[in-house]
C-alpha cells in the first residue's frame, strides 16, 4: 500500500460537495460519496437513484451503508495531511466564522457560502468548483452546523418562526396556519427579539446601577450606623464609670457631713447631759427641803427657815437632740444625676430598620417660628412678608447710611423679631444664590443688639457674630480657617440652626444631607441673641450682577415631639 504522504487530496474527494469524504459510502457501481451527499442527491432524483459519476440506475434505490475502511483511510489521511506541515499559507478562521468543509488540515480557510443539498460550506476557490458541476444547488449564506438548521421532514432550511407556538419552520411547513398562528420570516423575528433584549439590557444596567447605589447608600448607612453604635457604647460605657465615681464621691461627701454632725450632736448632747445632772441633783434637793419645811407643824421654825430658801428655779428641760441629714446633698446628687442622663439625647439614635437618625432629628425637637424684623434691616434690604423672603435692593447698595444703633449700616444684616438667652431653639434659612453657581456670599447664625453698631464687614464673636458665612461654594466659620462642606441643590442652600442657651453652643446643620456642620461653643448668654440673615454683605462691585438674593426662613416640617 502506498505511503499516505504518497497519496493526493483528489483521491479521497467527495465528486458531489468537492470535499474529502464525510462518512464515505460506497454504491454498488464501485463510486463512493459522502453518506449525506447521497441521500440528499437521491431524494431529489425521484423514484429511481443515480450515479453522481456514472449515471448509472439502480431501481430499487440500494441502502446506503459507511464504507468503514475508506471512513477509517480518509480519516488517517486527514491526521497525515495535517502533522505532515504542507507549507500552504491558508489563514486561520476566526472565532465565530465558518470554515470550509472541503479544506484539509488544521489550518481552514473561511468559507463564503453554505450548500443545502451539499450540506457543506465552501471557500471562495471550492465554490467556484463546485458551482461549475452543481449549478441548481440551494446556496445561501456560510452557516454553521447545517443538519441542525434543517426541517427534519422537508430537509429545507428552518427560515420561517411562528410567534404562537414559539417554534422554528421551514417554507414548506403548513402545520402553523393563520390567522390563528402568527408566522413571519426568522431574520425579523431575530431582529425584533434583539430589539426586545437591547432595551432589556438597558433596563438591567440601569437596575445595576441603582442597585450599585443601593448599595454603597446601604454600606454607607451600615458603616454609619455602626460607627454611631460604638460611640454610644463607648459613651455609656464612660457615662456608667464617671456616674459610678460621681455618685461614690457624692455619697462619700454625704457621709462625711453626717458623721460630722453626729459628731457635734454628741458634743453637744454631752454638755446637755451634764446641765440636766446639776438641774437634777439641784431639784431633788430642793424638792426634799420643800417636803420638810411642809411638814414642819411648828410656825416659828417655819418662818425662821423659808427665807433661806432659794427663789430662783432650774430652767428643766431644754428641747430634744436629733440627728437631721443634709437634704441638699442628695438633691444635688439626683440634679447631677439628671443632668449626666440627660447627654444621652445627644446620642444619635438607631432606628429599627438598622439606619442611624442624624443628630438633626434630635435637635429639630426645639423647632421654633422666627421672622424677620424690617427694623433692624440694612437699609438696602427689601422684604416680602408673605413669604418672608429678604431680597437685595441694589440700587441702594452704592450708598453711605449714618451708623445707627436701631439697625444695620455697615453690612447687610436684618435680625429676627424673636430671642434667646438660656432656652433651646431650632430654625432652618433655605438661600437661592442669585450667581446660580453656588458662589455667593451670605451668612446665617446669631447675633447679639449690640452688633448692629460695630463697624466694618468682621462677622466675628468679638463683634457679636455667631455665623457661617458662605462664600466660593463652601461655609466658613469666623473662628476657623478651615471651611465645611455644604450641599446644595439647583443652588439652593438650606441649614439648620441650633441655640442651646443652656450649654452655650450655636450648632449648623446641612438640611439637605441631615450632617452636622459646625458648632460655636461658650456662647455668651447674658446678652439676649437674635437670629441673623445676610443675603448679601459685599460691596456692589464684588456683584455685578442685577439678579437677587433670597433668604427664607423656614420652620421645620419633620421635627420631632418630646
């Protein structure tokens, strides 16, 4: 037998698909094919098969059996062929593409088109040999395991899907009739299912992201949650030892004070005690001397002894001695008490889905009503009472005012009608910037009656300022050099406003994001304090514009009820 490196790819090609044999079959004429081939070639021959070669008829059609040894020949041949190196430069097929059936080795070149009788695909050079021989063939498009896209009783190409029974058909199929079958063509079933699952993806990737920012939300209410947790462990864990040592220290100054006047009380009951005995051992003799001069029957020794006696008596009993204890001690313990139980509602606290309520929603307790008193304006302020909205009036801004004590000159401030000394109180101020960048510059805090006479633009505690000031987007404390974030939407800011008049601290609060600020302590309180609004403290020529500057202030809608 000759060697395979011998033998040639035209010994073992296929004379219907022009491929190397695919499950050889040979017929009794001598002729062998690829078992597909013949039976697709013979079905469409009618009623008697013939030679694809020879021409020759067999009637009845023979059975059509694999030639195993040439199966088994044409397969070593093809891993000869392809360890042998034939040094053709054929280009690899790319993932996703069709191969040519009739190419050899492991290098396949990409096929052009696909044969429905053939059911094979085809490059460009062995399609011009096989459309020279097989001019009626069905050919379509290079498509990928052609026995699985064919109608299994018509073996014609499945191109036809019905929406109804969500099934795949070819042309000749007649079992899905309409109207009661909705049938239209794959490729615009393919079309309209893509079109379906491209909107779907978007769906799911916007899904994905809001579940993205679920989460981080989750994690970062969690992560806050937890951190607001363990500061309240920590806090009472503190609070029990530092009341456990007040209460000791308390209890032991009780103690000592009550021993002490156990002390005096025996002193003192001792020096009693000793005034009683002499009371007593005078009284008993005055008592015996008194029965014998009662019982004297003769009046001339009567007489003779009376003026000896004593007139002057013992002054007897003196009062009770009791031990009393100090009932200011123990009020000032429970005061202390009470006071140390009382900073635990300045712990955040935990709601029962696992978030953390901010500590704004413990402060908003103290919501309070404030509004704007026209008469301690800036004359360049302008008011609208309905909403007690304060605007800028920019063509006052230019002028000089004479300093006065019943209201702002030198910047532009306005004080509310309420006060505050030693209470608590909450208020929010909502500001829409008139840059419409969040750039402007504007403050909210307290402020004392006094302030209104200090001169310059210095919004300071030494003026009798308490505020943030706003200004290049971000707040600043005047006591600080380090600004806070604010945040805002459609460049409105909105914050909240706390006085505690009994911890002396004024504290800032972003509404918007519910985070605390700021917080100005060891405010004096023995001059009453005013909330204060600016809408705007510079100069006409540091604003240019001719828009407006509103500040509302506001009351809060979702405080808390003690």
């Amino acid at each position: 037998m000759a060697s395979y490196s011998a033998m040639s790819e035209d010994q073992f090609l296929c004379s219907i698909c022009l491929g190397v044999f695919t499950n050889p079959a040979t017929i009794p004429c001598g002729h062998s094919f690829c078992k597909p081939c013949l039976e697709g070639d013979w079905n469409s021959s009618g009623d008697y098969a013939v030679c694809a070669v020879c021409n020759t008829r067999f009637t009845p059609t023979p059975t059509i059996q694999v030639n195993i040894v040439l199966r088994d020949l044409v397969e070593s041949f093809k891993g000869a062929s392809g360890s042998g190196g034939e040094a053709v430069d054929r280009p690899t097929v790319a993932p996703g593409e069709v191969s040519c059936d009739a190419c050899l080795g492991s290098r396949m070149t990409k096929a052009v088109i696909s044969c429905l009788v053939c059911m094979s695909s085809y490059c460009l050079e062995h399609e011009m040999v096989h459309n020279a021989r097989f001019s009626r063939h069905q050919l379509v498009r290079p498509l990928a395991n052609l026995e699985k896209r064919m109608c299994l009783n018509h073996e014609r190409l499945l191109e036809r899907y019905c929406r109804t029974d969500k099934t795949m058909m070819c042309g000749v199929c007649d079992t899905h009739p309409e109207p009661a079958h909705q049938v239209v063509s794959m490729q615009v079933e393919f079309l309209a299912q893509k079109a379906q699952l491209t909107e779907a993806q978007a769906e799911v990737k916007e899904k994905l992201k809001a579940t993205w920012k679920e989460a981080e939300q989750f994690n970062s209410s969690f992560h806050h949650c937890k951190d607001v947790a363990t500061s309240q462990i920590r806090f009472v864990n503190g609070f029990r030892l530092d009341l456990v040592s007040k209460v000791g220290l308390i209890c032991d100054r009780s103690n000592i004070e009550a021993r002490r006047r156990v002390d005096e009380m025996k002193s003192t009951a001792s020096c009693r005690r000793r005034v009683l005995e002499d009371d007593i051992t005078a009284l008993t003799s005055r008592g015996a001397e008194l029965e014998q001069l009662i019982g004297s029957s003769d009046s001339f020794v009567f007489f003779n002894i009376l003026p000896s006696l004593p007139s002057a008596l013992p002054d007897g009993v003196r009062g009770q001695c009791s031990i009393n204890i100090l009932k200011d001690l123990l009020g000032n313990l429970l005061n202390t008490l009470m006071k140390d139980i009382a900073k635990l509602l300045k712990m955040g606290y935990l709601s029962t889905n696992g978030y953390a309520v901010p500590e704004i929603a413990v402060v908003k307790e103290f919501t309070v009503e404030v509004t704007p008193d026209p008469s301690t304006a800036h004359p360049s302020l302008l008011f609208k009472q309905a909403s007690r909205e304060i605007r800028v009036d920019r063509s006052k801004m230019g002028q000089m005012f004479p300093l006065s004590a019943q209201r702002f000159t030198q910047v532009l401030c306005v004080l509310a009608t309420q006060w505050f000394s030693s209470h608590r109180a909450y208020w929010e101020v909502e500001v829409e910037d008139w840059t419409w960048t969040g750039s402007g510059v504007w403050c909210v805090g307290v402020a004392t009656k006094s302030s209104m006479t200090s001169r310059g633009v210095d919004l300071t505690p030494e003026k009798g300022f308490w505020v943030l000031v706003h200004r290049g987007g971000k707040l600043w404390p005047s006591t600080n050099t380090t600004p806070v974030a604010i945040g805002t939407q459609r460049s409105m800011a909105h914050v909240g406003v706390y006085f505690d008049g009994l911890e002396r601290r004024v504290s800032f609060y972003d509404v918007n994001l519910g985070h605390h600020l700021y917080t100005y302590h060891n405010v004096p309180t023995n001059e009453r304090l005013f909330p204060v609004f600016s809408p705007d403290f510079f100069t006409p020529g540091d604003n240019p514009a001719n828009h407006v500057m509103i500040v509302r202030p506001l009351t809060a809608t979702n405080h808390l009820r003690g």
